[in-house]
C-alpha cells in the first residue's frame, strides 16, 4: 500500500484587517455597510430619544415613529405656537419688572403724628431793610439817575448794591459790581434786617407762652435774614468742613438729640426732645405766633406792594426751598394753617434694585458735598450752587458754598436768575441738548445739571398746609388793653397759628411690584399652562444635552477602544496538516 501524504494549508488571516468593518453596538457586531449612520441621523435619533422621554406636553407625538407625517406637523405647530406665545407674554413681564418694579401703596396702619418731628418753620418778612436805617427808594432814586450818582459816596453806592440781591431781579443795575466782598455784604444787611425782636412781638409753643428768641433763630437764605424754627442745627445738617468759613447760614448749634430721617424717633425718645414732635392735634398742641412790622420801615418797591411775611414748612433736616409753595401770612389778618403731613417710606426689598429703578436713594447711596442728610431739596440746592458758579462764576450768598466760590453782587442778579431758570429747563425737558451755540459756560454748566440726578429720598416726609385767613382786628384788641394810640399807630400786626390737623395720618410705601419669587411664579405659571413645563423639565433638557450626552459617547468611544484592542493581536502562524494514507 502506497502511503500518500497531502499538505493543505489554511491561514486564519490578519483580523486587525477585519477592524474597519466591524462595529460594535448593543452588544452586537455588525458590519458598516449596514450600520454606519451619518452624524444627522445620530442626532436624529438623539433627539427622538429625548422626545419619546420628555415630559413636556406634545413633544412624544412628534418623536413617535408610528405617527403620519400630519400628525408630526400638528404636534410640531401646536407646540411651536406654544413656545412662541409663552415667550411673548413672559417678555411682557419681563419689561414690567425690569422697568417698573416699584409700586407706591398706603400703609396698613395709622402713623401718630408724635413719631414724626413737627414741622420746621423759617419766616422771612418782606420788608428786607428797615427804611428808618436805609431809605430804598430815595436811594433808588439816586443811584439810577446819572446826574444824582456821581453825588453818592462810594460806601453809598456799595451799600444800596449789597441790598439790590434781596430785591426784585429787574430792579437790579447791570452795571454794578459783580462780585461781592461778602463779609462786608453780610455785616451790611444784618445791621439793616428787623431783628427777632422787632418782627415777633409774642410766641406761643403748645399753649404755653415761650420767648420767641427760645423759639427762632437766624437763617441766612436767599430772601436774606430769616428766622427759623424745628430746624436742625448747623453741626447736624451741613458738611462744615467743607464750606466757607465767612459767615454762618444757620446762627445756632441745637444739637440733634435722637431723631434720623431714616429711623426716626427710637422706642425711647421722650416727647420733649429736639427736634420738636407733634404731640397732638389743634390749636393748642401747636405753634402760635404774632408778627409785627413798624410801619415807618414799610417799603413798596423793592419787594413790591405786598407786604408781610412769606412762611415756608419743611423738613427739619433741610433748608427751605424758595422756589418751593410758600404761603403769605398778610398783615392785619389771622392765619390758621392746618398741616397734613406726608410720609413716604421704602422696604427693604428694593435695596438690592438700582436707584434708578426704584426712583429714590437711600442714604448711603448719595453723598452731598454741603449737607449731612440727603433730601431731594438738598440735592437740588447743591446742585443750583454748582450750576450757577458754573454759567456765572459766582454764586448767591444765601446758597452753601465752598471756600473757592466767589459771591455775586448786583451786577450778577440777571445770570443768577437766569441760571436758576435754565437749570429747572434742563432737568424738566434738556432744553440744551440741541444748542449748537453753546459757550463754554454753557457747556460746563450742562455737565453739572446731568451730574444732579436729584431722586427724591427713600424716606422723605413732607408737610401740606391747608391755610383760612381772617382779619385781625389787632386795634380794637389792644385798646381793650388801654395801649396808648400813638403807639398803635407806629405798628402793623398778624397772627400766624400751626398745628396739625389730625393725629395721625396714612404713610405711603414704595415697595416691590414683582419679587424675585413673584417673578419667577408668574414665569413658571405661564410655562406650565402652555407646556407643562416645570424645574424638572430643565434638569431633564440639561440631563440629556449634557450629562446623558457624553455618557452616550464616552461609551461608545469604550466600545471602539476594545475593538482597536483585537486588531492588535499577534498574526496567528500557518498551520500544516498532514494526511497519511
């Protein structure tokens, strides 16, 4: 027998060559040419997984692959509309509490008139100069016509142009000096302005008889030498390091004994304190004045023919507005002022917001260069200081100002009323924005007034006078009193009386239209009825597009990483089989 032996050979071929075409997925090897999707149809499928497990209202209709075409396009439109809509009316509150988060309420209480502090009251009479002393209209006279002028002395001439700043603004001389010498100034008008003495002949505080020197102090304001009452002392209101040193605007140093226009009057404040509190209401729990003017010191032109006194009401811890609502009290007549107090106040919620926002500032928020307590008509006071030095290169004697400030003079009456003019324009309308012949006084000038910004106060507190005039048949009271008749003839007299109205009053506050939370529930409302949207349906969007997505591939990164890992195997050796016959 012949043995015969056969030699087959059979390679099990290099399975690294195999790798391109083989993919692993879910478990099972499959080849490419039926597998192998592009990269829309993964994220096709991406997102159908996501729509078939969203819990947003629709979605799962449009992922469905047993849905017609018609079907996808309803569930597609409606929720598109839903989106679009929901969108629209979210923006609307967007815009509402963006640009007007603040809404003015009353409180849900009574405030007592006694937590607030009464009234401050500075009278300025309007005869400015005592015509016994400096006879205005003689003067006037002879300083306006040329023959009569070169005849004044020069004391003269200075004298009657100090005075000219508290008369009228169109009696004032265009020519005369410009610039004030202010110490002089000052001296001149306090010898000539009545006195406490000669302008209250009898003070009454509470229904108790008091000295009206006790009462009053001196004011220096624009209207000149005035007197005033409740007010806070110099020390207390102004930045004194910060203003001149020539004179005092504020002749006395009560001190502040407790009460802050952000907190008020602590728990324990007593009832007499300083400043004064309201302690009821009527006649009897308030301030009675009689004022007296001598009639030979009467004058009809420099401040016209209405005579008596102007009486301005305001918060202790500012000085009067003049351009502000006065009230006359006119001579021989009785005035009773009823005085309804006005308090505004904010919550704490409205903090965070910008000043803008909420339309006021609290005081930490804006620094005043001349006042320790911001108000509104502190801020525009200051502000009137730096615009008018700013266009005229002085200011009014009467207005805080800073060691480097010139004073105005007669000569510089126009601008200062003029600025003052322009500068109400600027902040009602920026009347300037579109001069194109602005001078550089102008222009510097328009830079201060945007610098204002003078937002009222976030608690602020204001008082309205509700005034009955009678005639006061002073005469007739005085004989009864056996006066002597010369006597009576030398004087005109008025009676003033301030009280509160009523013994509280409503306060309103500005607080939040839309919180944070209120935000967010209005928001949240909307998505849940339009698409059952929720918290949760944001941590599922972020769960899919982030977290599950790179789980996603990673895994399939893993599972190439173990097919790269068999295709570098060693290549098997050729195996011989011998067959024997």
């Amino acid at each position: 027998m012949k043995s015969v032996m056969k030699r087959h050979t059979r390679s099990l071929g290099n399975i690294a060559d195999l790798q391109s075409e083989i993919i692993i997925e879910n478990g099972n090897v499959a080849s490419s040419t039926n597998k192998i999707r592009g990269k829309f149809s993964i994220i096709k499928e991406y997102l159908i997984d996501y729509t078939a497990s969203s819990n947003l209202h629709g979605l799962r209709y449009i992922g469905e692959k047993q849905r017609t075409i018609v079907e996808k396009i309803f569930w597609l439109f409606m929720f598109s509309s839903s989106v679009i809509l929901c969108s629209v009316l979210i923006r609307q509150i967007w815009i509402r509490w963006n640009e007007r988060p603040v809404i003015v309420s009353f409180a849900e209480t009574y405030t007592p008139v006694w937590q607030i502090p009464y009234p401050a009251v500075t009278i300025c009479v309007e005869t400015k100069v005592k015509q016994s002393k400096f006879n205005f209209t003689e003067y006037f006279r002879l300083y306006n016509d040329p023959t009569t002028y070169v005849n004044l002395t020069v004391e003269e001439r200075l004298l009657y142009e100090d005075v000219m700043l508290l008369c009228d603004e169109h009696l004032a001389p265009p020519y005369a000096r410009k610039f004030s010498i202010v110490n002089e100034t000052i001296e001149n008008l306090r010898e000539l302005a009545p006195d406490i003495s000669e302008t209250f002949s009898g003070c009454s505080w509470k229904n108790t008889p008091t000295k009206c020197s006790e009462l009053f102090s001196t004011m220096i304001t624009q209207k000149g030498f005035c007197y005033t009452f409740n007010s806070l002392g110099a020390e207390d209101l102004f930045r004194v390091e910060n203003l001149h040193t020539d004179y005092e605007h504020l002749e006395y140093s009560k001190k502040n004994e407790s009460w802050s226009l952000e907190g008020g009057y602590p728990p324990n404040t007593p009832l007499e304190t300083y400043p004064h509190r309201g302690s009821g209401y009527g006649a009897k729990a308030g301030l009675s004045l009689s004022l007296t003017v001598k009639k030979i010191d009467l004058d009809y032109l420099c401040t016209g023919p209405i005579q008596g006194f102007k009486i301005y009401l305001h918060n202790p811890a500012e000085l009067p507005r003049f351009s502000q609502q006065y009230f006359r009290s006119p001579l021989s007549q009785e005035v009773i002022v009823a005085v309804k107090p006005k308090m505004m106040t904010t919550s704490e919620g409205l903090k965070p917001y910008d000043a803008h926002r909420r339309q006021c500032y609290f005081p930490s928020e804006r620094y005043l260069h001349y006042f320790k307590v911001y108000t509104q008509a502190n801020c525009e006071m200051e502000c009137l200081t730096n615009f008018t030095f700013a266009r005229c290169g002085c200011v009014h004697f009467g207005l805080p100002h800073g060691p480097d400030m010139a004073v105005c003079n007669a000569g510089s009456v126009a601008c200062l009323t003029k600025a003052q003019m322009e500068l109400e324009a600027i902040e009602i309308k920026s009347a300037f924005a579109s001069e194109k012949n602005a001078n550089d006084t102008m222009g510097e000038a328009r830079k201060v007034a945007a610098r204002c910004e003078c937002l009222p106060a976030c608690t602020s507190i204001e008082y309205e006078a509700e005034t009955s005039k009678e005639d006061y048949d002073w005469v007739a009271f005085l004989k009864a009193f056996e006066v002597s008749s010369e006597y009576l003839q030398s004087f005109v007299l008025a009676r003033v009386r301030i009280f509160f109205k009523e013994s509280q009053f409503i306060a309103s506050r500005r607080s939040e239209l839309y919180s944070r939370t209120d935000f967010l529930a209005n928001c949240g409302g909307l998505l849940g009825l339009f698409m059952g949207f929720s918290i949760l349906s944001v941590a599922e969007i972020l769960y899919f597009f982030s977290l599950r997505l790179c789980c996603v591939i990673w895994n399939k990164h893993t599972k190439r990483h173990k097919v790269e890992n068999i295709g570098v195997q060693p290549k098997p050796a050729k195996i011989t089989y011998i067959y024997m016959d």
